[in-house]
C-alpha cells in the first residue's frame, strides 16, 4: 500500500489515513521533538514563540537580528501594497503553469509578478527626515545613465524593473536606460522583447545591447558602462523596484564628491509574495570566505532623526545597486574583466575604491527594492563555481598576506587557476594604493582575524547568500506508518557533513520515533526531513531525498481524500 501511494506522485491520499491514525501518537512526540528541533536551530511556528527564526534561513530576519536597536520608524507601512495574496491565487492550469515555470526559471513567484503588472505603488520606505520635495529648477544634478544587465530575466519582472526608474526618476537627469542581455536563450524573451519593452513603456531612451556569447554580469556592465553618456553611472539588478526619489540623494552625493561610490538602501521584496518591505539600516562588511555580509552601523550613529540621513560609509557593498561618476568608474579601473558570470566583483571593487584612496557610502533617503531570491535560478555555462575563482583573483591582486586567511577557508581554491592578474597588479601600482593592512586599519577595524572573533561578533551577521534566504514554515509533522504495522517510512542512510546523504532511498523500518522518520509539511507543500532534504519523486515511479530545492515540482506534494478507506 505504501509503495502505490510513492508510486502516484502529489498522491499521498493512503497514508494520510496512517497518519491521522498516527497524529494522537505523535501528539505527545512532538512536545519532545519540537523542543530539540527548536534547540537544534529549526525555526517552527507557534503562537507563543517569539524567538527570531534561525538567521540562516531567513535574510530578513538575520538583518534585524544584526541591527536590534538600528531600526529606523516605521514610515508609510503596507497600506498601499495591493492583495498581493489574491494575485498569487491559482484559478487555472495556466497560472499553475505560469507560477511553477517561473519558480524554476527565475525562482520567485512569476504570477504574482504578472499580475501586478508593469507598474505599481510601493510603501514610501525612506524615515521622515529626509527631504520630500522635487528638485528644483535652481538644482543642477548631474545626469545619468542605469544599466542594467540581466540574463534569463523574468519579463514583466524586467519591464517593472524599467518602469519604476522611467516614472520615478526626474526626466531631466535620466538621460538613457541601458539594457544589456547576456545572451538570454528564454524564448519569452528571445522574441518580441524590444517591441514588449517599447509598447509597455512608451520611452525612447532605452538602449539595447545584446551579448555574442554569455560574459556574466562583470563584463556585461563594463559593456553597459562603455555605451553610457551620462555623467554619472547607476548599476541596477533586473528584478528591482526603485522608489521615491531614490535617484537625487545618489546623484547629488557623486556631484559632491567624485570619488565617492553612493549606494541606496537595498528594500527587501519577498520572492514568494512580492510584498515590499523596508530594510534597516545596516553596513556591509565581509569573512574571510569573502561572502558579503551584513553588519551593525558603529553604536551611537542613529541618535536623532538627523543621522537617519545618513551618509554612512562601509567597508565593502552589497555589489548589484550603485551610482558612481562615470569618469572616475574609468579611472578606478571599471572591474576585473578576468571575472566570470557572478560573485566576488563586489568585494573587488570595495576593496579597491577604499584602497586607491575613494570612498562607498550608504544614502539612506534612497531606497530600491530587490527581490532576495532563496537561490541563483542559473549556473555558468561550464556549471563552475565562478564566485570561488573570481575571489581568488581579489585576493592575489588586494589582499597580499591576507590573503592566507582567504585560502585557509577556501582550501579548494588554494592550487586553483586564476588566470593572468598581472593587468590588475598594474593597476594598484599606478594609482598607488593603499596596502590591505591599512584598509583593515582604517575602514574595517571591526573586522577580526580568524579564530580571534569574539562571540558577539560571530554573530552579528550571518553570510550574505539571498538564494538561501527561505524561512520555512512548517505547519504540520508527523511519522508516516503502514496501516495495521509497525513499519514507517524511514531514510537509512549515511550522514555526510551531520546530514543524511543526498538521494538516499525510503526504506520501511521499525517505527522508533527518530530523526529519519518524522517528516515536516510545509506551507509551500514540501515533506522536509532532517533540515534540508525534501522528499522527492524522481524517475516515473520512485522516491528519494534530496536537497530542498524550493522550486516545488517533484519536491510538492499533496493530501488527497482515499475514498477507498
Ligand atoms: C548580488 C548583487 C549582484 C552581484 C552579486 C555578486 C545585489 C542586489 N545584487 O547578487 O548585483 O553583485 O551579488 O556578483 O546587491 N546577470 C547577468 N549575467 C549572468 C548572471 C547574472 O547579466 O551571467 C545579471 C542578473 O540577471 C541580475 C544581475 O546580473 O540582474 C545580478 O545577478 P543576481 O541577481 O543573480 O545576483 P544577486 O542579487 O544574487
Ligand atoms: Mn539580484
């Protein structure tokens, strides 16, 4: 009976007989089990627990964890924000298609996306302080270029994208949006792009350049930037909402002072609802990995409501939403053209605008929200791990001794091939930078070496990985038992790294209440067992676990009424 209801894929309707039959059993498990869950770092719900879920699955709630204390009033709140809800419902095949497609492609839910549609209001995020009215003709800002590079983007995402920067960016500064598409194969947007763009939009501006082969974001802005003529350049992500006035605070900081990078408040827009919420006030810093990460302004910076307008420098920045003068972006050397596809470029450029004598700020009167995907929906092209190389290229070139510490944590990339720097080292030498010892001195003092951290700090903030963001709730648990037997389904199998090995079978075996027997729901309709393995249909007729890979599919499962028991 078991193995007919694994056979039917999304038909758990037998054994959900089993397990009403098994939940007063469990009833009392449970008390046990949660309370070791909870100990263990699982993050359940209940109504009287008002611990903060476990920061490694949620990035909201790992910022707010690292800045109790930070956080800025609350301004307009969600009144504005549509039913997001009712614009997730599933009325037909299609948009069950639309949402599962798009949680594979682009990992958010594409529906939502859609039927917000190209444009939309958005909660005013920015503290009270800062200054509300439009420029005035007697404010000369400097105009700019957005580029914004995007590969397999979701399309309405995209023309949303687009759209909030056309209406909410005083049309006398924005002086082009510039598309790059690195060789995007998703056939919605092989064809019919440019017209979808120009009857969505209505803006002759918008430049359009398209990739001979897949070059990854770095090269692709480099290409965006050599396009650009406006004077000073914003780098934005493809699936992002700016806001009110985001672009004045930037521009007017850059006018100020040209060496100076500015970089808005980065908004959080959930991938599962869209739902736009604000994001405190934080700093970006980094470990010896060299993952971003978030971490606490300096105490005492937000006293009165003055300091909420910042500026705030910081040690390294977040990488995708940044406005800096066009001319000095050459200067400083644009990016590593050696780096591939994602990662570490953020790092590089923080490291090497702190030491050739520039500056990163954070203004937060500008806000632009981004949607925090639990994963990257894409790979390289040759599937490598392109941030661990393009890391190791920031180290030799930025980090000299440091760089041990790098290695130390990054054994793999120890004997690794980075490819030819020495354009790179040229580079630090002709604008006589700074060594790193003086950057940790001076702009991240707080930064500790390894083994040296104090408890406090291990914990301020956790690593920066968006894709790893999900916080999942779980709504029910439970042992799956054979009617009229003592056998549950069960994993026997291996632990790899504490965890049971990936693609281990489900095996009967004696009920014994232990770990690889109680199966966790989730509101999104996965079975979780031991944190991070998901049951999974795979094959025509089989299950396994494997890794919770949230794209729902063969990993969501669903109860259906057994009218034969
Ligand atoms: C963050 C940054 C991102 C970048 C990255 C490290 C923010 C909001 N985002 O990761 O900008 O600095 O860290 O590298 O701070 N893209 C391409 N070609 C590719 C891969 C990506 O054009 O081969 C585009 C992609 O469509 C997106 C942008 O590059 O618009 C950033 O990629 P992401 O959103 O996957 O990166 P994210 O936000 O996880
Ligand atoms: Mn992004």
């Amino acid at each position: 009976m078991l193995r007919r209801c694994f056979l039917r894929r999304c038909s758990l309707s037998i054994l959900i007989t089993s397990v009403i039959t098994f939940i007063i059993f469990t009833a009392c498990l449970y008390h046990y089990e949660y309370k070791s869950m909870v100990d263990a770092g699982w993050n359940l719900p209940s109504a009287n627990d008002t611990r903060t879920p476990n920061p490694q699955y949620s990035f909201a709630a790992r910022v707010k964890e690292c800045c109790k204390g930070e956080q800025q009033e609350k301004g307009e709140t969600q009144e504005v924000m549509e039913p997001l809800k009712m614009l997730g419902v599933i009325r037909d095949r299609k948009d069950k298609y639309i949402r599962d497609i798009g949680f594979k492609n682009h990992a958010f839910n594409a529906l939502i996306s859609n039927n917000i549609g190209p444009y939309r209001e958005i909660p005013d995020t920015r503290h009270k302080i800062c200054p509300r009215e439009p420029t005035g003709p007697n404010e000369i800002l400097p105009t700019i270029s957005v580029i914004m590079c995007f590969y397999n983007e979701h399309k309405m995402t995209l023309i949303r994208s687009i759209n909030s920067v056309i209406k909410r960016t005083p049309a006398h500064i924005l002086k082009e949006i510039i598309l790059v598409d690195d060789f995007s194969d998703l056939p919605e947007l092989e064809f019919h792009l440019l017209s979808d763009l120009h009857a969505q939009l209505h803006y002759d501006r918008l430049q359009y350049i398209r990739n001979e082969k897949r070059e990854g974001l770095i090269r692709s802005r480099i290409a965006g930037a050599h396009a650009a003529e406006g004077e000073v350049l914003v780098f934005l992500d493809s699936h992002i909402e700016v806001n009110q006035q985001w672009a004045e605070p930037l521009v007017r900081a850059v006018k100020q002072e040209n060496s100076t990078i500015a970089v808005p408040v980065m908004d959080l827009i959930s991938p599962d609802t869209f739902e736009y919420s604000s994001s405190p006030l934080v700093r970006g810093g980094f470990n010896w990995g060299l993952h971003y990460k978030w971490i606490t302004l300096p105490k005492g910076t937000l006293k009165k409501d003055e300091d909420f307008k910042g500026p705030f420098k910081t040690p390294t920045m977040a990488g995708g939403l940044f406005a800096v003068n066009r001319q000095y972006f050459k200067y400083i050397g644009e990016y590593d053209e050696g780096m591939d596809i994602w990662g570490g470029e953020n790092i590089e450029i923080s490291f090497r605008v702190w030491q050739c004598h520039g500056s990163i700020k954070i203004y937060p009167c500008s806000r632009v929200g981004h949607i925090f995907r639990k994963r990257r929906p894409y790979s390289a092209p040759d599937g490598k791990d392109t941030m661990k190389r393009n890391s190791l290229r920031a180290a030799h070139v930025w980090m000299d001794d440091y760089k041990e510490y790098f290695l130390k944590e990054t054994n793999s990339a120890r004997d690794m091939d980075y490819g030819d720097i020495s354009a790179r080292v040229e580079l630090r030498q002709r604008l006589k930078c700074h060594d790193f010892a003086w950057y940790m001195k001076n702009v991240y003092p707080e930064m500790q070496l390894p083994g040296q951290e104090t408890k406090k700090t291990a914990s301020a903030a956790g690593v920066y990985q968006p894709w790893h963001s999900r916080k999942r709730n779980y709504i029910a648990t439970y042992m799956m038992r054979l009617t009229g037997t003592n056998l549950c389904a069960s994993v026997v199998a291996p632990k790899v790294k504490g965890f049971l090995k990936k693609g281990s079978p489900i095996m009967l075996q004696t009920c014994m209440r232990t770990r690889n027997q109680i199966w966790y729901e989730t509101d999104k309709a996965e079975i979780v067992l031991d944190k991070l393995l998901c049951l999974e249909s795979y094959g025509d007729a089989q299950v396994h676990i494997n890794k919770c890979h949230e794209m729902l599919g063969d990993q969501q499962w669903r109860h259906t009424r057994n009218e034969h028991s």
